[in-house]
C-alpha cells in the first residue's frame, strides 16, 4: 500500500486519520504475516484507534482526505475480519 500524505499540516485532524490508516495497514500485514493472538490483537487495536481518529476528522481541513481515510479504513476492517475468521476457524 502506497503511503498517503497529506499537504495539510501534520498535526490536522485529517493527516492524523491518515497517518492511523498507515499504522492500521502495518498493523494488519503484520498479523496476515504471522497470525499469533497477539498480532491479531494488536490490528484489533489499531482498528480502534484509526476508527476514532477517522471520526474525529475534519472535514472542513480536506474533505477529500477524510473520505480517502473512510475507505482505506473500511479496506481494513475487511482484510482484519477476514483474518479473525481464518484464526476462529483453525481453532475449531
């Protein structure tokens, strides 16, 4: 995945949703790489973090950007889920 920065300033609301995303996509190729509970866990909470940094985004600071940072992260949450549904599986 391409890194995506913003011309806005570093500490907007937007660029942090951004840089969350980032972190989300390590955080989940990680776990993808090597599926332990404790990478699971870590995405897992990653996937928090990046969800309340998108919601706090403001619009207003680049509309655009926000609505980069919604389907990047619902990009996320699909590859996550697919992953807890691998790891439930395996355990049964």
């Amino acid at each position: 995945m391409k890194r995506y920065d913003s011309s806005l300033q570093a500490n907007s609301t937007v660029a942090e949703a951004l840089n969350s995303v980032n972190k989300l996509h390590y955080a989940v190729s990680s776990a993808l790489s090597h599926p332990t509970e404790q990478m699971i866990e870590q995405a897992e909470n990653s996937l928090e973090h990046t969800e309340q940094a998108v919601r706090q985004a403001d619009p207003s600071l680049g509309r655009t950007g926000v609505e980069l940072a919604e389907e990047l992260l619902a990009e996320e949450k699909h590859r996550l889920a697919s992953l807890s549904n691998r790891a439930r599986h395996s355990e049964q």
